[in-house]
C-alpha cells in the first residue's frame, strides 16, 4: 500500500494524462485525500495586461496574451502559489473562498490550511481577454460551456472529490443538460439569497458514478458586499431550498 504522502503526487502523474482534454493542471493541495476530498470549481481564467503570472511576449497584444496562458499547463497553479501559498500578491476571490471554507483568524494561517487540502480548476478550458487599459474583464461564449463541463468530468474521474464548492454565480447555472455530455445527470436549485446572490444547492451525477452534492457561490472578488463570514453560515447551515 502507498504512503499518504504519495497521494497528491499521484493524483497529479494522473492529471497529466490528461493534457489535451485539459489546458490547465487542476491544483491539488498536499493534503488533498486521493478521495472524498473537496474540488472547487471557479469559472474562468484570464490574459490580464500586467497580471506577474506569465512572463508575455515582447510586444504581447490580448491575442498573444491569450495564446501565452493557454500553452502554459502550470498557469492554475501558478496563480493558486501566487495568491494563496505564497500570497506574494492578495486576491479577493481566493482570499474569499477561504473565509468561507474556515474561520481561522489569521489570513496567511487561513489561506494555507484551505488551499494545502482542497483541489481547484477552472470550468472554462480556454483563456478569456482579462484587464487592458480602460477595457474589462471579457465574458464566456455559449460554446464555452459544454467543453468546460466535459473537461470537469474528465477531472472529477481522477479526483475523485466527495464534494464539489462552484465559485461564479454561472457555474452551478450551467450544471444542467444543455451543457453536459449526455451521459451524466445534474440537478440544481436555489437555496437563499444572501443578500442579492443566490447560494444554490444541488448535486452532479458523472457518468457509472454516485452523485456528487454541491454548493454554488458568487463570486466572492465580484459580488457587491460579499462577506465570507455569512456565506460560511449559510453553507453549514442548510434549510430547505427554493425551486
């Protein structure tokens, strides 16, 4: 029998197989279980004009840009390093799902005891135009979406997660029929409103596999007055949902 310590390891020898249906390698903590372990699952991954993940090109243009992270299989993991090992830089997005999944006081303490056990990837397998200049964050395609649950299945077989946490109010929206392969199952529905975001519940059937429970959250760098601490709450303390 193996050591625990080699698990993560093995998971990503794994992973790596599957180049291709992926671009990024999904992030798997050092204390990530090789099963029954949570996966969180973001939405998107973007080319921002001066983002210190990516070395760009000379001359690098949005299209470039774009190219540069797509090609880079670590760039998951470089960014969950960046901000939540590291934390050479802060995020309120990964910085929120922490105080959401713990309580611990001290934010380094916090990002550490989360990111080390959790798995991370993002649903849309393709770099999306991030910050240039005065111009916005770009959004998914339509077409986007049935590749990227195709790869998050594809991901799921590896891991094996008990669990599965969905960051971006369109994830667990798009965890339905119109976007998954035909022989895996989902059903969703919201829970309550947080103030203006719905917290959903549901769960995700892949396919010859058991269900899979999930929650789905706004994103907490997006969301108006997000509070990790009310999220936290509601996510421990389940009532029953609204269809």
């Amino acid at each position: 029998m193996k050591n625990d310590e080699n698990k993560p390891n093995d998971l990503r020898s794994e992973l790596e197989k599957l180049r291709g249906a992926l671009t990024w390698r999904p992030w798997v903590g050092e204390k990530y279980p090789a099963e029954g372990g949570l996966l969180v699952i973001g939405e998107s991954n973007y080319a921002d004009e001066t983002n210190g993940i990516v070395d760009y090109p000379e001359g690098v243009t949005p299209g470039t840009a774009v190219d540069t992270v797509n090609k880079d299989w670590e760039f998951t993991n470089k960014v969950v390093r960046c901000f939540c090992i590291d934390r050479t830089k802060t995020n309120r997005t990964f910085d929120g799902i922490s105080g959401v999944l713990t309580e611990l006081p001290d934010p380094e303490e916090r990002s550490h005891a989360v990111w080390n056990s959790i798995a991370y990837m993002d649903l849309i397998q393709c770099a999306l135009v991030g910050k240039w200049g005065d111009t916005g964050r770009a959004r998914p395609k339509k077409e986007m979406w049935g590749p990227g649950w195709t790869a998050v299945l594809a991901a799921i077989a590896v891991l094996k997660p008990g669990k599965l946490l969905f960051v971006g109010s369109d994830v667990a929206t798009t965890c339905n029929k119109k976007f998954l392969p035909e022989n895996a199952q989902a059903h969703v529905v919201n829970d309550r409103k947080i103030g203006s975001c719905w917290l959903r519940r549901g769960w995700l059937q892949p396919p010859n596999s058991n269900r899979i429970d999930f929650v789905g959250i706004p994103n907490p760098g997006g969301a108006h007055g997000f509070s990790p601490a009310d999220w936290k709450d509601a996510l421990e303390s389940p009532k029953p949902g609204r269809r």
